[in-house]
C-alpha cells in the first residue's frame, strides 16, 4: 500500500470576481485597489481574476505586481485578442468560487453593488443582472444621447428577436451561481460585444431563474465599444443567436449536449 498521503482539496471561495481587460494600465490599478479594499471591508472569501485579452501595454505587468501580493488574486491570458465575450467566458470557466461575478474593468457599477446581486442569488435567483434603467435615479453620469438611443434599438431588438424581458442586457455587472455558470459558459459561442444577450438567453433557455437589479453605474470616457462599428456587429450576433437556437445547435435543456 502506498505511503503517499493525498493532498486535501483547498475549500472553493464564496465568491470570484471576473475582470476582463484589454489594455487597461490607465485604470485597472485603481480597479484592483478598490476590490481588494473593499473585499477586506468585508471580510469576504473571495477571489479575483483578471483576463488580460492580448493586451499590449502595462496591463499584464500592473495585474502580475498585485497578483504577487495577493494569493487570491490571479491573472489569465487569453491567446490573443479574442473580445469581451471570450474574456468572461475563460475567466467563469477558471473561476472556484460558488458565486460568480463579472465586472467591466472600469468599474462603471462600482464593486460596493456587489451585494445586490449577491442578495438576489441568497434569495433564489441563478443568475443576477446589474441594470441600468430600473432606477433611473442611480446613474451618477448618463451614457450620451446616441448611446442610449442605439441601447434603446438593440434592446427592442433583443425583446423581438430572442424573446429577452429585461430593460438592461448590457449592463457589465452580472452574477451567477455556480451550477449555472457551468451549464451556460461552456455553450457560449459569442465572443465578442453581443456575448449578453447570448448568456441570458441559454439562462432562460435552460429555467433559471433571472432577476434583474437596479444598480448605480456612471458612464466612463474610454469605453471602447462604438455604436456606429460596433452596433451592426452585435445585431449580426443576436441574429447569430437567434440562428443557433433555431437549428439545434444549443440544447434544450442544461447537462445536455
């Protein structure tokens, strides 16, 4: 009989936080210090993992530093530029926590929100969805008026195309417990902007049960997403959506391939 003793398996965290970030240097330091602060306010058990995707300033070497002073921080990199959709995916798919967080590397929902969500999930939800226009009031700074009016197009869009209730798909403060998180990333097929829209609708698809949260938010100069290129980009891949499910190529229910 072998002497070997087996390694006990280290207890998941409570939470894990999901930051995607493309060329961040600007501002993933002051992202990193106000979770890591916050996190120990709280006294959460509690990971964070940054997906650097193909960055090529001094994102990598910044996320690296904090990660050296904190082992339950991580940094993943994705091969390439692959998109937002493809960050969180790889980050969720990484992720040990029993609750799943992503959060946009700005922090336009600041982390002292997480909380709603996570009540949400306490209360019974699988997935939990920051939102911008339940309460109107909690925008510190709103988006400007052509933003909002291609967010107002693509959502009824959404509502039309893939049947998606919510006011807010893309809000980029979403949480999922884990048994969720594990029956919709591995399916996502979305890689880039419109990777939302695609995410709630294998949640539905599959019965989870979806709240949607009223959270403070303020728009950020900097925001990389572009309503004139990259709007007809996201159409094109809720029409991809609405395609896939049409012709089988999600399954009908979650465990299924």
């Amino acid at each position: 009989m072998s002497n070997e003793r087996l390694t006990p398996q280290a207890p998941r965290p409570t939470y894990s936080i999901v930051i995607p970030a493309f060329n961040e240097d600007a501002r993933i330091e002051a992202t990193l210090q106000k979770i890591n602060a916050y996190v120990s306010a709280q006294n959460w058990d509690a990971e964070t993992i940054v997906v650097n995707d193909g960055s090529n300033d001094r994102t990598v070497q910044i996320v690296e530093r904090y990660a050296s002073q904190n082992s339950r921080m991580q940094l993943i990199s994705n091969p390439g530029n692959r998109g937002k959709g493809y960050s969180v995916r790889n980050g969720m798919l990484h992720a040990s926590g029993e609750i799943l967080l992503f959060s946009d590397a700005d922090l336009s929902s600041p982390i002292e929100e997480a909380p709603k969500l996570f009540e949400a999930i306490a209360q019974g939800a699988d997935v939990a969805i920051g939102s911008r226009w339940l309460q109107v009031k909690l925008q510190k700074q709103r988006q400007p008026l052509y933003r909002q009016l291609f967010g107002r197009i693509f959502n009824r869009l959404l509502r039309t195309m893939l049947a998606l209730p919510f006011k807010d798909t893309q809000c980029g403060f979403k949480a999922f417990t884990r048994e969720a998180a594990q029956a919709i990333f591995p399916l996502q097929k979305i890689e880039r902007w419109g990777f939302d829209p695609e995410v709630l609708f294998l949640a539905r698809r599959f019965g989870f049960k979806i709240v949607e949260v009223p959270v403070a938010w303020a728009h950020r100069e900097g925001t990389r997403i572009s309503p004139l290129s990259d709007g007809p980009k996201m159409v094109l891949e809720m029409l991809t959506v609405w395609w896939n499910a049409i012709t089988g190529k999600y399954p009908t229910q979650k465990g299924s391939r």
